[in-house]
C-alpha cells in the first residue's frame, strides 16, 4: 500500500472544493433567478399538480421590488409557491382568499436577483449549497482517513495521524447530519423547514458531541473502572487519577453543554443570538477536544497492533527505571521480553540476525546503567553479546532514540543503504515514542511489550495529554480557527 503525501491530502481537498463551488454555480445557473417557498396552508383543498392558479386565491404585492409568482402545489399542511425575481428590493406578497388576508409572505431579492424569503428562512439555490457543503464534509473525512490509513511504518507516527483521524470524525458526522436534514426537508419542506436545516450546520459541533454521547461515556466507565484497579495496586498521585479526572471531565463538560442548550431562552432578539453563538461555540470546542481524543487512541491502538517486517537490522530498547538489586522491573522487563521475541521470530524465520541496543543512562539512585541492566537480561535469555549494542547516556525517550542511532551509524560506517530500525518500549507508548523517534531523526517502526490491564489504559491516556501539551501552539491556532468559524456560520444563520 503505498503512502500519500500530505500535499497531495490538501491538493484532493482543494480539488473537491473547487468542483463542489462550481457545482453550486451550475445549480445556480440551472434553476435561474427562482425560489420555492414554503408556507402554511390556510384551508385550499390539497392538489399535487403545480397550477398557475388556485381558485379563490389571490395574490397582492407591494414594495420597491418585484417577484412574480410563477406556480403553486397546494399539500394539507402547505402551499409551495414558486416566485421568480424581476428586480431588486423588498417585495411583500400577500395571498387572500374572498378579500381576507390569510397569508404574508416578505420577500427580499438581492443582487443577482437571488430570492430571500423570510417566512422559511431559505433563499434562491439553498438546497444545492447545503448538499455541496455535506458532500464537502463527507468527501474530505474520507480524503483524510484514507491519508491515515495508507500510513504505514513510521510514517504512523506524526501529529498529522491524529488530526486527520480526529478531523475525518469531525466531518463526518456532521456531514451525517447536514445530509439527513436535507433528506427530511426534501421529504417534507413544511416540518424541515430551511431555517431549521442552516440551523442544524450551525449546530452541527452539538449534534456531534450529542452523537459522540454513548462512545464517550462508555470510555469515561472503563476508564474510571481501570483507575480503581490502579489505585489499588499503587499510591494515590496525581499521574495515577488522571483516568478519572479526565472522564468526569468529558461526561461532565458533555452534559453542562446540553443542560444548556436545552434550557427554556426568554430574551430579546440579540440575546437569543448570543445564547445560540454561545452554545454553538462551546460545544465545538469540546467536541474538537473529544475528537482529537479519539484520534489519539485510534492512533495508538493502532501503533500497538501494527506488526513490522521480519527484517530489522537493530531494535533499540527504550530504558526506565531498574530494582535495586540491578533486576528488571515487570515494565522493563516487558519491553526486553518484547524486543527478545521478535528477535528470536526473526532469525528463525528469515535467519537474520539483528543488533539489540538496549537505551539508558544511570540516574542518581541507580547503581549502574539502564543499558547494562538490560543487557544483563538479554545474554541471561539467550541473546549473544555481539548482537548487543549499549546505549549509556539517554536520560529521556528523544535521547534514547538520537543517542542509538548515533551509535548505529557509527557501527555502519562505510556501509550503503539506511538501516531498518526498529525499537521496543510498553504498548502504550509506541505511538508517542514514535514521534521522539521522528522528530530525532530516526525512521523506526515499533513494538509494544504488555502491561496489566489496570495499567495500561491511565498510562495511555497520560501519553495523550503529552501529546496535545506538545502541541498546544499548534491546537491554540485551530482551536481559535473553529471558533471563529462557528461564530461566523451562528451570526449568519441566527439573522
């Protein structure tokens, strides 16, 4: 499977942009200065053919523009009145039946003759805009998750994963959402109505989180369950309750969202605007925190199940703390566990032989090497010493990776081609410590020893705070695009 580059994400992207625009201006075209309104029906008899005219119905106009009302289909709840626009201004239409007024229709025909209608809150081409921005959202949530899954190797390991990941999420159900709102206008205009379906992009973040519920609260449960186990097997710190903090945060963030956006709004016009701005907003700054979550773990499970090639030249080792007694801590000893298994499957299923580089220095309470330590373990396990390579001065996981690799090259000196490098540390930090390795400037591929259950997802879950805090610039500047996207997109809906 071959890679795309990210250049070519963004030019698939643009390129729909561009068709999906001039979709828009076709549509435009093709059904001319025109618009259908809805309104409710006050007592015509139902027919489903469009006429010209309705008997007993008359139409009266008024103000400095000019529509003309072209055809009607009268339904049982309301009429389709079809008008096309002859010059700019406001126009108020009004129908009457036996010299009584029953209907008012304001109307507002802008430049280029397109329609506003405020009655529906729709105008000339709504409907084709609306699919072009759902087949827009749709077109490049799939554009970014087929980027995410042709990465492969250690082209896994970047930011850019868990963007696309969290952003495709993001898309789609909202893409969802607008696509299925235009599916119930166009079944029945009169109980979908165009308001509602521009109201429902604009709240498009809170239909998301509202879609997100049940997948998040079953996280927030098993996190919360795996914290209990955790803290029954080691102290109380703030590192070993982040599991629950985080998922009274995600439930209780979701459910103040929704306690008020659905409370009972009393207020003027522009308080009501501000209310919806408020909720909209807020609620697509959780649900991009929620998805670049669920971008972060798809990412790392992932990275946990890839299975590299058999043909690795080395398998750094990343080192942590030690016993005493020089023995390997269960966390320790699953990474060297993990490292030894994949170099035995390797040599005997290809006979090649790699180069083990276990990685660590000595901290002040430990009384030799990470390194040492570990390769101790290594020959006790069978693994000869020439195929050994000691790392001693990494104090951190981008040390471990920069510091071995210095080491590789050095052993390789003289020799072409770029070795295949593979490195071992706990499943739940491959993917991040496949980022060190990127930003090092190794290009590795990595394995993941296990831990207890209880453990694991808590640990992980620090990896994605880690994460997103190494980046916080970068998730500032987006965060800051949404808002202002959503208050725009709110300010123009809610009009």
């Amino acid at each position: 499977m071959q890679e795309m580059p990210v250049r070519m994400v963004f030019l698939r992207i643009l390129v729909v942009t561009v068709i999906l625009t001039l979709v828009c201006i076709g549509y435009r075209i093709l059904i001319g200065n025109t618009y259908v309104c809805v309104v409710q029906n006050q007592g015509l008899e139902a027919r489903e053919d469009w006429v010209d005219a309705v008997d007993g119905l008359d139409v009266r106009m008024s103000g400095e523009g000019s529509v003309v009302v072209d055809k009607i289909r009268v339904h049982e709840q309301y009429l389709e009145v079809k008008l096309r626009a002859r010059t700019s201004g406001d126009v108020d239409v009004r129908f009457v039946i036996q010299g009584e007024s029953v209907m008012y229709m304001p109307v507002r025909v802008g430049r280029f003759h397109t329609i506003w209608a405020q009655v529906d809150g729709g105008f000339t081409a709504v409907e084709g805009i609306v699919f072009c921005v759902g087949a827009w959202m749709l077109s490049a949530a799939w554009i970014c998750l087929e980027w995410f899954w042709k990465q492969k190797g250690a082209a896994l390991y970047s930011y850019l994963s868990i963007f696309s990941v969290g952003v495709a999420l993001f898309l789609g159900i909202g893409g969802i959402g607008i696509f299925a709102a235009l599916a119930k206008h166009i079944m029945n205009p009169f109980y979908m109505q165009v308001a509602t379906m521009l109201s429902s992009i604009a709240k498009s973040a809170y239909s998301c989180m509202v879609m997100l519920t049940p997948v998040m609260l079953a996280f927030s449960v098993a996190m919360v369950i795996s914290n209990i186990e955790l803290l029954r097997h080691e102290r109380v710190r703030l590192e070993n309750v982040l599991g629950i903090l985080v998922a009274f945060s995600v439930i209780g963030g979701e459910f103040l969202i929704i306690w008020w956006s659905s409370r009972n709004f009393t207020g003027s016009f522009e308080e009501y605007r501000l209310f919806e701005i408020v909720t909209n907003v807020c609620s697509a700054v959780y649900v991009y925190f929620e998805c670049i979550l669920l971008g972060s773990i798809v990412c790392g499970l992932r990275s946990i199940w890839h299975k590299p090639a058999l043909d690795q030249d080395y398998i750094i080792i990343l080192g942590c703390r030690f016993r005493k007694d020089g023995t390997l801590t269960p966390l320790l000893q699953g990474r060297c566990d993990r490292a030894i298994a994949f170099w035995k499957e390797q040599k005997e299923k290809t006979g090649k032989e790699a180069v083990l580089v276990p990685s660590g220095g000595q901290g002040p309470d430990e009384s030799m090497t990470e390194a040492l330590a570990m390769k101790k373990y290594l020959v006790s396990a069978g693994i000869p010493e020439h195929a050994i390579l000691r790392e001693e001065k990494a104090k951190n996981t981008f040390e471990n990776m920069k510091f071995s690799k210095a080491l590789i090259d050095k052993q390789r000196l003289g020799k072409d081609g770029e070795p295949k490098i593979l490195f071992a540390t706990t499943n739940y930090h491959v993917f991040r410590s496949g980022l060190w390795a990127s930003l090092a400037g190794v290009r590795a591929e990595g394995i993941g020893g296990k831990t207890k259950w209880w453990f694991w997802p808590n640990a992980f879950m620090r990896e994605c705070v880690g994460l997103l805090a190494n980046r916080v610039r970068d998730e500032v500047v987006l965060l800051v695009l949404v808002i202002l996207f959503y208050i725009g997109i709110s300010y123009l809906v809610i009009s």
